[in-house]
C-alpha cells in the first residue's frame, strides 16, 4: 500500500517536474535572450574616434548579432595611458561584462586590469596585451616586413626614414623593428625619426606603421615634400592618398573585420572560453591596384 | 545475455507479485503515455513536413515578390536610362545645348536610387553628368568594364558587378559602392552623330531596400547575386567583403530556379533561387533547415509541455481509477486474511458492483461458515459423550457377572453374612457408579467406590491381598473423574494378584501436587516390563480382547485426557517381579471447578 | 481505518500537485522584464556623413562621458546613422524602442515622417527629442513629452545676412566688383525641402535687402549640402558668370567649401575672389575663415545644442520639469543661439 503510493507519487512528481521544465526553459531562454545584452565598453586612445569609424561598425554589427551592448569611450588628452587606466576602472565598476581597448600602453593596461575587484575579459585593438582575452591585430612583425619588401621593389637608392612614434602607438615598434631588419639585410641605411625632418636633402623614402602618421606624412607630402611613402591604414582620408599617388602603398586590413571580431571574441569570452584569435590577414595594397576587385572589398565600406 | 534474461525474469516476478493497483495503473499509464506520445510525434512528424512545405513555398511566394519588386526597381532604372536617350540625348545637339538641366531633374526625381547619371562620349570623355561632378584626374572612363560593355553589345542594357565608383571626384563624400547601368547612345553635335556611352549609378540602397524588406522564415535572408555569382546584395554584405563570412553564392550561381536543399558550411538549409528578368541576377532566398525547431523551439516546447501534461493527467487519473478499484479489493483482502487467523470480523463491503457482490458472497460464506462449524463442534461433544457413556457402560457388565457369581456361590456355601456384605458393597458400588448420571464426584465417593470394589473383589479372592486406601490432609473436598481407580485396581487385581501368593497388597493414596490431584494404585504383583507398561496406554495398540489385557486402564487414560487434555492421565512404572505403580493425575477440581467442567463437557 | 487515510492523504498530494502544475501552465504564458540603472539614449542621425552632424554626434559622445564621471549617472548612448534613408531610420528606431531606450533623439532625415515616430515614442512612453532638422510644429504638438533642440534657421539666416551686409557697408568698394551699387549673388542652396535650407536662403536675402542693398541673383541651385556638388555648381557659373559673381551665399559651410574649391582650381588670385559666406563653423571652414577664403561663418554651437539635448535628457530621465533646467520655449522648443564669426571673431572662439 504504502510502496504503491510512493511509486505513484514518484512517477506524478517525475511527469510534473518534466512539465514544469519544458514550460521553464523557453521562459529562461527567453530571459537570457532578452535579459543579458551584455555591456561591453570600447575604450579608443584618441579624442574622437573619427578614425575608427569603420571599426565600430563592425563592432557595432558584432554587437547586434551577438546580444551586445557597446559604449564607446574616448579619452579627453589624445593617448593618454593614466587616463585610460581610470576610464577602464570606472567601467568595470559600472557594470561592464567586458572591455574591447585600443591600448596606449599595453603593459600599464594590464597592471591596472590585474587591480581591478572584479575580473574583467579584455580583447585588444592593434596590439597584443598580456593576460588579455585576446588580441585582434595583424601579425604586426609581418606587416612591417611585407611593407619594406613592398618598398624594396621600388627602391632607387637613398635612405629611407623609419617614422617612429611607437610612444603613441605601442604596436608601431615592432613593425618598426621587422622593416628595419628587412631594409638592413638588403643593405639599405635607414634612420628613426620622431617627426618629419626640415632638410630633405636625400631622404627620399618614408615609412609610417600607424594609419595618424601615415595620413600625417600624406598631408604633409601634399604640403609640398616629395617622398615615396609606405604607410599603413585604409580609412578613406588614405585611400584618397594612396589614388591620388601621395602615398605608394599601404598595408592594409579590415577596420571592419578588426572591430566585429574585437567583440565577437569579448562576447565568446564572457559566455565561453574565448578562442584563439589567428592574426588578421593584411595586404599591401598599391596605389594602381586600389579598384582591384579584392582591394575594393578591403578598402571601402559598402555604405549604400 | 544472460543478464538481461535474468533482469527479464526479475521484472517478471516483479509484475506477477504487483498489486492490482500497481498494474491497473502502471499499464493504463503506459498505454495512455504511448498514445500520446505517438499522437505527438506524428503531429510533430506530420507539422515539420507540412512546415518544411509552407518555408518553401513562403520563399518562392516572397522570392517572387522580391522578384517583382526588384524588376519593376530595374526596370524604372532602364527607363531612366532610356528617358534620358530618348528624351534628352537625342533630342539635343550639344552645340546648342546641354544635358544637365534635364538629367538634373530626373537626378533629383529619384535621388534615393541613383548616385549619378553621366554621358560619356566614344573617348571616355565626359559630356554631362549629375550631379555636377568632375572627373578625377587618373580616371578611366573608356577602360571601365560598364563602358566596353557597352560599347560591345550596343543594343542591350548592360548592368555591371557592384564595384566602387572611381571617376567622379568628391573631396568629402566617401567611395561610394553601385551597381551600373550603361547603355551604348547616339550623341549629336552640330547635326553629326557620334557613339557615346550613357552611365547611371544606381546607388545600393534601393537594391537593399527591395532585399531587405523580404522576411523569410526567421533565420532566412535574402541575397542577390549577378550572373556569374558576385554578390550584388547580402545582409552581410560587408562581413563576406570583410572575411568574416561566406556565402555559397558562386554554388548558388548555378542553380535553376525553384527550391533546392544545400549542405553549406555544415549546416544544411533550403534554397530558393528566382532569376530575375533581363539582367540575370538571382535572387536566393536561404532558410535554415533547422530553422522551425529552432525558431518555434518554443512552441516545441510548449507543445511537449502540454503532452507531459495530459501524461501527467492521465497518470493521475488512472491512479485515482485504480486506486477507486482496487482499494475495496484490497480491504476484502485484509478482512480475509483476519478471518483466516480466526479473528471475528465484520466483512467489508464496498466499492464496484462486483467488488461489492464478492464481499456480500464472503460474508454469507463466512456465516454459513460459522454455522457449520457450531454444527460440527455439537455433533462432536456429543460423539465424545456418547463413546465416554460406552466405555464407562463397558465395565459394568462383566464384574457384575462375576460379583452376581460369587454371591450366588456364596449363597449356596450358606456364607450368608458375606453374602449380604457382598450384595450391600454391590449395591454402594452402583449408587456410587450411578452418581445420579454425574461425570464428576468427590474423591470420596469415588475412594468409596474403590473400596466397595475391593471387598467385593476381597471376598471374591478369599483375602487373598489385602488393601489400603489413604488420603493426605487437603484433598477431601476435591472432586474426580468418577470411575478411574476402580479399572486401575481392576487390573492390578487380575495381573499383579491373580497368580500371586496371599501376601498381595493393593494401596490407594491420594495425595495433592500443586494445582493436580494425584492417585497412586501400587501393587506388589507379578509386574511387568517396561515395555508392556508403555504399550498399555498406547492407543493405537490393536485391540486385543482378552481378559484383562489392559482396554480398562486405556479407557480411564483416554477419559482423563479427553475431558482434562494431554497433561493428564496415566502413568505406569513397573517391574517384574517387584509390582506395579500405576498414578492417575487429575486437576485439582473443587466443587465449583467440577460443576464448571461438567458444563463444558456437555458442550 | 488506517489505509483510508494514507489515500487520502497522497490525493491530496497529486491535487496540490495538479495545482500548482496548472498555474505554471498559466503563467508561463507571462513574459519578464528587465531593468538596468544606466540611462539609455538613443540617437538616430540622418546622415553620418554630414560634417556638422558627424560633430554633433562627436560632441555628445564626449559630453556624456563627462557628465557621466561628474554626476556618476551611468548613461549609454546608441548612435545610429540612418544614411539618407527615411525607412533605414524607422527600423532604427524600433529597434531603439525595442531595446528600451529612455530617450530617443531624432535628427529625422524626412521631417515630414515625424508623426510615425512621435506616434511610436508615445506608444512606448519613451520622451523624444528631435534635433537639428525640425518638423512641423503639428508634429512636436503630438504629444507634450515631444521636444526639439536646434537653432533658429531664421536666425542663422539673418546672421549670414548680416555678415554680408556688413562687409558690403564696411568696404563697398571692394566686394562691389561691377560698382553698380547692386549685389550680384549666387545661392547654393541645401537639400530641398529642408527647413534650415528654406528659411537660411529666404531670411538671408531678406536682412540683406533690409539693410538697404540692392541685390540681383545671377542664379540658384542646391547642391544637397555637398561640398562636391557645391564645386560642380560653382565651377559651372564661374564660367557662365565670371566675375561678375559678387557674393556667394552658402546654406552650409561645406558648399561654401566647395566653392572655394571650385575658386582654387581657377588661376584667379585670392583677393579677386567673391565673398563668400557660409554657416555652421565646422573645422575646415574655420581654418578656412583663418586662411581668408571664407568671409565669415555662422556659428552652430553644435556642442550646445548637444549639452542642451543632454540636460533635457537627464531633467526627463530624472523625472523633473524640463522648464526648470533648460530654456523651454512654447513648452516644446529649445532654441540655441547662433553666432557671426569672421577672421577677426576667431581668436575669441574658445571650443575651436
């Protein structure tokens, strides 16, 4: 009597608690469709991201496919490291699941990450940062090598300055170092430069590793020096350098694949374990080659 | 093998040894689940087949209308393209006048579609264009692929691959992508002819706009592709120009029109490809196949909840069934078993018609029972008392001969006086035997009997042994069996007196051990040996009807035991040559006590 | 007596079991809501593209940053470009609608849609606020939690007037190229059917006819607010006109841009160029002021009109009376004040 009933309770209690899960799960999918956009905070190293347009579309794209919420954040003083590391403070405490950042100085970064209470994923722009969540970059060492090779081609002699603002732009360096080994081993003499020098005497060949620079030196070029640059970037202003011959060749990759796997691997990291990001493809694109049809996927945002 | 036949067999006896409830439920249960599982299934079954369908024709029914949407958007662009010909081209001689005013107008009626509209003459050179644009410095209209496909196919339309408008300087305005429309036209200057190329623009948005507005089953989209598999329109359009993404358009390029089913990147989903008029393009519609359990993954879900739940229902239902069933069953049951243990109990009745017929059947049966039995417990009583009146009458007939013998011999001998004491110890032994029909007499009177039984037996032998009968303190007023001491001196008179020599003693104590009365009739006769002493009482010893061979003693054993039970009787303890002992254990009855005894004998 | 009781008790086990199955069954059918303490701003532009906007974008981005460390209010702000297109903005703002914005702010790219989206925002009770581009006052008056934050076409209009009068009384003999003593313009208007191109072409002429100049349009066209098209038009009645073009009147900075760029190509030396004047003040037409080429510009405090659009943002999020904390006018307008810059005005310029 007593086993009989305990069986009947058992089995009602079993179809019960099957009936009351099937009706749950749509009710937490549901609320974790809905419930948890995640906040992810961009945090830029200039003033206005004027120059990331492309890649917050692809951010921004990343962020509505994958359940994603961006706040973009720039700072007041153009790479200003302190003033990152407080703005990275700030949205930890206020609530960010993860944090996407185009480091100014990835070792500072990091020690402040380390301070944070809570344990934030951060994926990194341009540049890898150690104990990141990953890094969404070109292989920075190859793109300084192609560039070189890329400017080898054409060479005529002369000594090619290296523009080397790696304050600024800590990814600058090792390109910087890649080209200046290639460029060595071909017994080519070339030199480091802060800035653009006055006297151009036989300084023919310039090197940019950051797109600011790169479309700096254009302007500059435009201004009335005469060099053959090689730099690096594709955002429009560079484009438009590299149509018009200010500049020879670029080595360029997708702002908007950058930006779109920047937070689709700091949302994977949140929900999952975060994969391992290869290096974004980059080419060396030309001025005469820009309306080829590959290089116009790469250079130009499909805006209708 | 053999553990799963062993498991088989457990379960088995498992089902053989359930309770009724347990089995009325657990297979109505069963039964009912598998019903609606399989009802559900072949709902489901039947639902994502009947789905699968409507996803198809949902397609080709948006696809269609993409189709005509997209057409009559192409088709409003050729007539741009041909309204500028015809109407403006050809009607002015570039001598005299100039396109712009009138392509500026058409510009601005369908400024959202076009990005510009220009006239190339047969150098690549540009004769017109809106908005008012200049060429840049490095463009090459005449080596464009829009203008030698033009130049080539004169009578036709041409439409190019999405690619980056590259000839039109704009400081500011962003390379813009388009798709362009060129067509080969007839230029006149100063009256003279000449070959040009008509360029229009169209911008993406109003091709996007046609895509886009199309919703297929949720997880489907819509892309457009040109002849040869280049993408014109993707929802993610720039993933794929990216890298990120990829799309099997350049597969999709050779399918026919109508639906087809794709294995694409692991996953498979359903095709629904449409061409589109006159310029080639195909429409592909692309609908996850996966995608109505994955979308309605909730209504699945509530669908499943709700089969649980009639499961749930039913289960519960038939426990309440079963329950209603077999719990009078069972109570049934449980009155039985207490009958069986000779508990009286009221039966119960209850439950179903038939439930309730069986216990009003047991209950009869149960009464009729009980009556049967009373029968059989008073014809039983009866037997006994009529078998206990004969083995009592058995002694009467026999020693009344030989007392009546001696008496007569005696008589004639002219022993007159032991004559008259015979006659009178006869006369007590009778009354005494008598006893007004009694079972139970006072130890008195029965020690009374005994002794009249010896004098008359002492006269009969010629004093040949002599008796004593004694009883301890405390047992006068206890009350006997009547007629147990007489067969045991009766015996002990024939086999331990009979061939012995004139100093035989017979001796009668009664003395009281405990709650029994016990009565010791020793002799110190021919004995026997212990085996003959054990045989005496044994019942199923065949009867043997000679003089004395012991059927008294057996009888007053039996009695005792049959009104007294086993504990009492007889025991014999003798030895040849040395006599006899035999002891008559009775309950110590008082008055009361015999009265008691009586009563319940008659029962 | 006993097995009774035990039934009894597992019925009711399954009756309170069936129970509480039945309401699950009910209310799963019921959704769930969250909530989140930041303040959610939506913003829908209608063209990222456009310069002036593109800064006022920029403007607000920055501004909230800083009134979110000032006041710790955690605020997010979406930015959507609706690129020119009417139907791109609507899905915009339903899906903005959709997320659970607080505030929605509009720069409409159709100013005649704009009772679908105030009709939309009131569905949802989300406070709207257009910008920049204002639609009709029958619009605003929808609903009262409607609100626009601009500046004055009229005004800006009137300003550029004033700056073109101003030039003209100060050193007539230089800007009267023809010396007719009549002013002899071109127009290069924005994109039809805008309120601010409108009002700036009418409001311009008129302050300068009532400053007592005769005026003679040699011609007008629009040219969509695009420096690109500007240069076209230009470089077209530059030919057509020659110098007899005194004055260019620009709806915007950039066209007035491209008609320093059509003016550059030509062999023409600078101080022959006709004065030219423009509105907005963005950054290339400010270097443009500096270098000369621009006359004078007027001054869209895009970061104003992006702080006022923050401050009335936070006074409905916090549930206050907009009036109290920012100039409303007609319960529904906040105006923003333009302002003349020339050569001279530019070193008192301090956001620039």
């Amino acid at each position: 009597m007593k086993k009989n009933n305990i069986v009947e309770i058992v089995i009602l209690g079993v179809l019960g608690a099957l009936v009351v899960i099937t009706l749950l799960i749509p009710q937490l999918l549901r609320d974790r469709e809905n419930g948890s956009l995640l906040s992810v905070s961009v945090l830029f190293r200039d003033t206005d991201s004027s120059n990331w347009i492309i890649t917050r579309q692809g951010m921004e794209q990343a962020a509505d496919e994958l359940g994603a919420e961006l706040r973009f954040l720039n700072l007041t003083v153009q790479n200003d490291s302190r003033e990152q590391e407080e703005l990275l403070r700030r949205e930890s405490e206020g609530g960010a699941d993860a944090l996407v950042a185009v480091p100014v100085d990835p070792e500072s970064l990091y020690m402040a990450l380390t301070r944070l209470s809570t344990s934030c994923p951060m994926v990194t722009l341009e540049c890898a940062m150690e104990g990141g969540a990953g890094a969404v970059a070109p292989d920075n060492r190859a793109v300084g090598q192609e560039l070189a090779r890329a400017l080898l081609e054409d060479w005529s002699g002369g000594q090619v300055v290296l523009l080397d603002n790696s304050a600024a732009c800590p990814e600058v360096e090792s390109r910087l170092e890649a080209a200046q080994e290639v460029l060595s081993q071909a017994g080519i003499s070339c030199v480091r430069l802060a800035a653009l020098p006055e006297a151009w005497a036989d300084k023919k060949w310039v090197m940019t590793f950051e797109p600011g620079a790169t479309r700096q030196a254009a302007d500059q070029k435009e201004d009335g020096y005469s060099f053959a640059l090689y730099g690096v970037g594709s955002s429009t202003a560079i484009t438009t350098s590299l149509e018009q011959g200010s500049i020879a060749a670029v080595a360029a990759w997708s702002d908007y694949a950058a930006g779109y796997l920047a937070v689709e691997q700091a949302v994977r990291a949140v929900r999952q374990r975060p994969q391992d990001l290869e290096p974004l493809t980059f080419s060396i694109v030309r001025g005469e080659d820009i309306y080829a049809p590959e290089n116009q996927k790469l250079l130009f945002p499909v805006t209708s | 093998m053999n553990f799963f036949r062993s498991l088989a067999a457990q379960w088995g006896e498992r089902y053989r040894k359930m309770s009724i409830q347990m089995v009325l439920s657990l297979s109505f249960t069963t039964v009912a689940a598998a019903g609606i599982l399989l009802m559900g299934i072949s709902l489901i079954w039947r639902f994502s087949a009947a789905n699968e369908q409507l996803v198809a024709e949902n397609s080709q029914r948006m696809l269609a209308q993409a189709n005509r949407n997209l057409d009559s958007y192409l088709r409003r662009m050729m007539r741009i393209a041909d309204t500028v010909y015809y109407r403006v081209i050809k009607n002015t001689d570039l001598a005299e006048g100039s396109y712009t005013d009138a392509m500026g107008l058409l510009y601005e009626e369908n400024r959202d579609d076009l990005v510009s509209l220009a006239v190339f003459d047969s150098e690549g050179n540009l004769v017109s264009a809106v908005p008012l644009a200049s060429l840049k410095a490095k463009a090459d209209p005449a080596g464009s692929e829009w203008f030698l496909a033009a130049r080539k196919n004169m009578e036709n339309l041409h439409f190019s691959s999405p690619h980056v408008q590259n000839i039109f300087d704009d400081p500011d305005s962003p390379y813009r992508w388009v798709v362009s429309l060129s067509h080969h036209v007839e230029l006149t200057r100063e009256g003279v002819t000449e070959g040009g190329v008509l360029l229009v623009d169209m911008s993406f948005s109003g091709i996007e706009q046609v895509c886009r507005d199309v919703t297929l089953a949720k997880g489907g989209y819509l892309y457009l592709i040109d002849g040869s598999g280049e993408l014109i329109y993707h929802p993610r359009q720039q993933l794929i120009y990216a890298g990120l993404l990829e799309e099997n358009n350049k597969v999709a390029a050779g399918y026919r029109d109508g639906s087809h089913a794709e294995k694409f990147q692991g996953q498979s989903r359903q095709v629904t490809v449409k061409t589109v008029g006159y310029t080639g393009w195909k429409l592909v519609g692309v609908a996850p196949a996966d995608s109505w359990l994955a979308s309605s993954s909730q209504l699945f879900l509530f669908g499943l909840a709700l089969l649980l739940f009639s499961i749930f229902l039913m289960a519960f239902l038939n426990f309440l069934i079963s329950a209603r069933i077999s719990d009078p069953i069972r109570r049934l049951e449980r009155s039985v078993k207490e009958l069986e243990r000779g508990l009286e109990i009221e039966v119960a009745e209850g439950g179903c018609y038939e439930v309730q017929q069986l216990g009003h059947a047991i209950r009869s049966m149960v009464s009729t029972m009980h009556h049967l039995m009373d029968d059989i417990i008073q014809q039983e009583g009866q037997k006994r008392r009529s078998e206990l009146e004969v083995l009592q009458s058995q002694i009467n007939p026999h020693f009344l001969y030989n007392t009546l013998d001696s008496v007569i011999w005696m008589t004639e001998s002219g022993q007159q006086r032991e004559a008259v004491r015979m006659v009178t110890s006869l006369a007590r032994f009778f009354r005494i035997s008598l006893s007004k029909g009694k079972n139970m007499i006072p130890l008195v009177d029965e020690l009374e009997h005994a002794r009249h039984y010896m004098n008359i037996q002492q006269i009969r032998y010629k004093n040949k042994f002599t008796t004593r009968i004694e009883t301890q303190e405390g047992v006068e007023d206890l009350y006997t069996l009547k007629l147990v001491v007489q067969p045991i001196l009766e015996n002990a008179i024939y086999h331990g007196m009979a061939g012995a020599e004139d100093d035989g003693e017979i001796s009668v104590i009664a003395f009281r051990e405990e709650d029994d009365l016990v009565i010791d009739v020793a002799d110190n006769g021919m004995g026997m040996p212990p085996e003959v002493a054990d045989s005496l009482l044994d019942e199923d010893r065949p009867e043997v009807h000679t003089a004395g061979s012991g059927t008294g003693v057996r009888n007053v054993h039996q009695r005792i035991r049959l009104t007294f039970g086993e504990r009492y009787g007889l025991t014999i303890r003798s030895e040849p040559d040395e006599g006899t002992l035999v002891r008559i254990r009775l309950p110590a009855l008082t008055r009361e006590g015999a009265a008691r005894c009586h009563q319940g004998e008659v029962l | 007596m006993r097995p009774k009781t035990k039934s009894c008790f597992s019925q009711l086990h399954l009756n309170v079991l069936a129970a509480i199955l039945a309401m699950l069954l009910l209310s799963a059918c019921g959704g769930s809501g969250s909530q989140s303490d930041s303040l959610r701003i939506g913003v829908v532009l209608y063209a990222q593209d456009d310069t002036f906007i593109s800064s006022m974008s920029q403007n607000l981005e920055q501004l909230v940053q800083e009134e979110e460390s000032r006041i710790g209010q955690k605020i997010t702000l979406f930015i959507s470009d609706s690129r020119h297109n009417q139907t791109t903005q609507m899905d915009q703002v339903d899906r903005f609608l959709a997320r659970g914005c607080d505030i929605l702010c509009v720069n409409i790219v159709d100013r005649t849609a704009a009772a679908v989206i105030v009709d939309k925002a009131e569905a949802e009770g989300v406070p709207l606020i257009f910008f920049n581009r204002q639609p009709v006052d029958e619009d605003i008056r929808r609903w009262n939690q409607t609100y626009y934050v601009g500046a004055s076409a009229q005004e800006s209009g009137a300003l550029e007037g004033q700056l073109v009068v101003d030039a003209w009384t100060s050193d007539q003999e230089h800007w009267d190229r023809s010396g007719d003593g009549v002013l002899q313009y071109v127009m290069l208007e924005g994109e039809p059917g805008h309120q601010d191109s409108l009002l700036r072409t009418e409001y311009t002429i008129q302050t300068i006819t009532d400053g007592g100049i005769e005026v003679e349009r040699l011609a007008r066209d629009t040219a969509n607010w695009n420096r690109a098209q500007a240069a076209a038009r230009i470089s077209h009645w530059l030919e057509e006109f020659g110098a007899q073009i005194e004055v260019v009147l620009c709806n915007n900075d950039d066209m007035a841009l491209g008609a320093i760029d059509a003016l550059s190509e030509t062999d023409r030396p600078q101080e022959d160029w006709p004065l030219i004047v423009g509105i907005d003040a963005t950054a290339p037409a400010l270097e443009a002021v500096a270098a000369g080429q621009l006359y004078g510009t007027v001054f869209n405090d895009s970061r104003g009109q992006a702080q006022a659009m923050l401050d009335l943002a936070l006074a409905l999020y916090n549930g206050e009376d907009p009036a109290e904390t920012v100039a409303l006018e007609d319960g529904h307008y906040i105006w923003l004040p333009y302002r003349s810059i020339t050569r001279e005005d530019l070193t008192r310029l301090p956001e620039q």
